[in-house]
C-alpha cells in the first residue's frame, strides 16, 4: 500500500531545473562567443528553491506539502582551438525533499558537449551538441521515518540519454558596453519520452567596468503533445514546458575571479513542473 503526501500526481511532480531553466551563466559564458585555444571559463553553483505550487500536465496549479531543492553544480567552457571548445554542465550533486520524508540525494546527469564558433566578429554564431548521461539515479526514494507506506519517488536523474542540439547568436553594442544573445535548442529524448525544443534571449549590460547585469528568457516546450500516460518522476519526465524569467549580476573580483547571483520565475505555459522563486549565487574563474 503507498499513501501520498501529495494531493495528486504523485509520480508527476517535476520542480524548476536548475541550470535548464535559467542560463545562469554569467555574461562572459556562452552565447555566440566561444574560447580561444587553451582559455577557459569555470563556475561552481548553487541553485534554490522553495514552493508549493505544481502545475500538472492537464495544465492549471494544485497547492502541495512544500517541496524544496539544492542542486551544486559546475560549468565549464575550454578552447580547443580558436573556434572549438568542451563545455561541461555537471549538477555534482541534487537534493529534493518534502516535509517528514527522507531526502532523495546523490549525483545528477552531467552534460557534455562541443560548440563551433561559425561566425566571429560583430555578430558571432555558435553551435553545438552536447549529450546528457544518465550517471544519476532515477529510482531514489524519500521515505516517512515512521510510516513506510508513506514514499515518493525523489530521483537524482532521469534514467535517458539526451542529445541537445544548440545554437546562440549575440552582438554587442558598439556605443554601449552592452550585448544580447539569441538562443534556440532541440532535445532529442531516448527514453520514450517526448522531445523537446527551447529558445530564448538574454540582454547584458556593464557598470563600472566591473558588474554584468543580465536579463534572461527561455522557453522549453514539446514539439508535439505529450502522452498522458507516459511515467514522470520528479524533476525529469514527460510532457516538461515552461517559460523563465530571470536576472542577474556578475561582478569581477579581480581579473579572473568573479562571484554571480541570479534570481529565475516561471510563467505562461507550465506543465509537470513546480514553479517559485528560484536563486542561484555562484563562484566563476575565467582564464
């Protein structure tokens, strides 16, 4: 027998991603610019968030037991050549947890990929493709201390391998220090599930010579409707569609150290996904 906390959908609860849902990197990681040969980017984060309000496939918002999230991650951008770079989007570590369960905990799916600088100069171009491995574990539970009829299913990652395919188009302003960036992505899922296609735009600004101010957009949705009675599982399932706004700061500490701070809320469309104020304060060392 299984009692749940939640008043519905209890295998179809998704939460904000951390770094899907928001590019929080900061204004001098990624977009339409890409590393030179052996020059590198490097930020370890951490991303919050605290709610009770879930929106389900079928589409409105259900209240539930508070639902809260820490994820640690680290990204990373290296130059193989002039117009070739690795990057790396790793969450090296996910939390999840609702009140009287235990936590459900451990490593999440890294992201590996390439991004070509295509076109360089006032409007730089890249694209990409980067795979998703299912290093983390989809079937990690939370359990009621006292009663073990009470669990729900808490995963680290989702089981599938993603393929992301990518591309970023950005300019910077000539008589301002100020830049924007245009993105747009297609998810081809492998575990059964629906793909995916995201776009979005993020507008830059500098003071002082040493803040980035940033203002970010991104919409994630299905390329076709998402089957009802596919399984979902918390933070990584079927039928996922959202759109974020963000903002954000970056300041420079020294000549490679940065700190950064972002702040994301979801709107419009939301589907299998809780929605809140989401935070993220992070550490970057660029070279």
């Amino acid at each position: 027998m299984r009692t749940s906390l939640l008043p519905a959908h209890p295998y179809a609860l998704l939460f904000l991603l951390a770094l899907w849902l928001l590019n929080t990197s900061t204004a001098h990681a990624g977009g339409g610019w890409t590393r030179k040969k052996k020059k590198g980017y490097v930020k370890v984060g951490l991303t919050t968030v605290s709610t009770d309000r879930y929106h389900p496939l079928t589409g409105g918002t259900i209240n539930t037991a508070l639902f809260r999230q820490q994820v640690y991650s680290i990204y990373g951008e290296y130059g193989l050549t002039d117009r070739l770079e690795a990057t790396l989007n790793f969450p090296f570590f996910r939390r999840a947890s609702f009140p009287d369960l235990t936590p459900g905990q451990g490593v999440g799916d890294p992201e590996v990929g390439l991004r070509y600088g295509v076109l360089t100069g006032k409007w730089p171009l890249a694209v990409g493709i980067a795979v998703e491995a299912p290093l983390g574990n989809p079937n990690v539970f939370g359990q009621n201390a006292t009663d073990p009829r009470v669990y729900l299913r808490l995963p680290t990652g989702d089981g599938e391998w993603n393929v992301w395919t990518r591309a970023a188009l950005s300019h910077s302003l000539s008589k301002l220090p100020a830049f924007f960036t245009l993105s747009a992505g297609y998810n081809k899922r492998t575990g059964g599930f629906t793909d995916q296609y995201s776009y979005g735009v993020q507008l830059g600004y500098q003071l002082f010579g040493k803040l980035w101010l940033t203002a970010t957009e991104r919409t994630l949705d299905n390329v076709s409707a998402p089957d009802l009675t596919r399984f979902g599982t918390i933070g990584l399932g079927e039928g996922v569609a959202y759109s974020t706004a963000g903002l954000g700061a970056s300041y420079n500490v020294t000549k490679h150290l940065s700190a950064t701070a972002d702040w994301a809320t979801g709107f419009g469309k939301l589907r299998n996904v809780y929605s809140g104020n989401q935070y993220t304060v992070g550490v970057a060392w660029e070279w």
